[in-house]
C-alpha cells in the first residue's frame, strides 16, 4: 500500500496557490473598475456642476434683463405720468386764467 498523502498535498497547495493567484487578479481588476468608476464620477459630478453654474448666470443675467427692462418701463411711463398730470394742471390754470378774464 502506498501513501500518497504528500502528492496530495502538494497538488491541493498548488491548487490553492492557482485560487489564490486568481483572485488576486480578480481583486486587481475592481479596483481599477472601481478607480475608473471613481474617475467617471467626479467627472461627471464636475461637468453637472459646471452646468448648473452656467445655466444659474444665465437665470441670473435674464433676471437681470428682465429686472432692467422692467425698471426702464416703469420709468418711462411714470415719467409720462408725471407729464401728463403736469399737463393737466398747465392747462386747469390756463383754462382758470381765460376764465377769470371773460
């Protein structure tokens, strides 16, 4: 009867070492799936906020336009107000003073 015992364990310390060897290159690998994915991200996180940013100076620059338009207009008409109401009393007292002259 013959012992295999120390071929047997030298087979199943190989097979472990191939295991081994395996999922090393297993881990390796996620981690550069997981260092690209990493870099996707900030990227991505980076361009969404640059993004916002702009889209953020563009609100702000059409609120301003806005807001600058407004004011222009209500200037003016104030403005016309004013001289309309200005222009009626030119013409109460100019319509007081032929009047009081008949």
């Amino acid at each position: 009867m013959k012992m295999g015992f120390g071929s047997d364990l030298k087979n199943s310390h190989d097979a472990l070492l191939k295991l081994q060897d395996w999922e090393l290159r297993l881990l390796e690998t996620v981690k550069k799936f997981m260092a690209l994915r990493i870099k996707s991200d900030k990227e991505y996180a980076s361009t969404l906020q640059n993004l916002c940013n702009q889209i953020d100076k563009e609100s702000t620059a059409h609120m301003n336009y806005v807001s600058n338009v407004s004011q222009m207009c209500e200037y003016i008409y104030g403005r016309k107000l004013r001289s309309r109401e200005a222009s009626k009393k030119v013409a109460k007292k100019q319509k007081e003073k032929t009047d009081e002259s008949h």
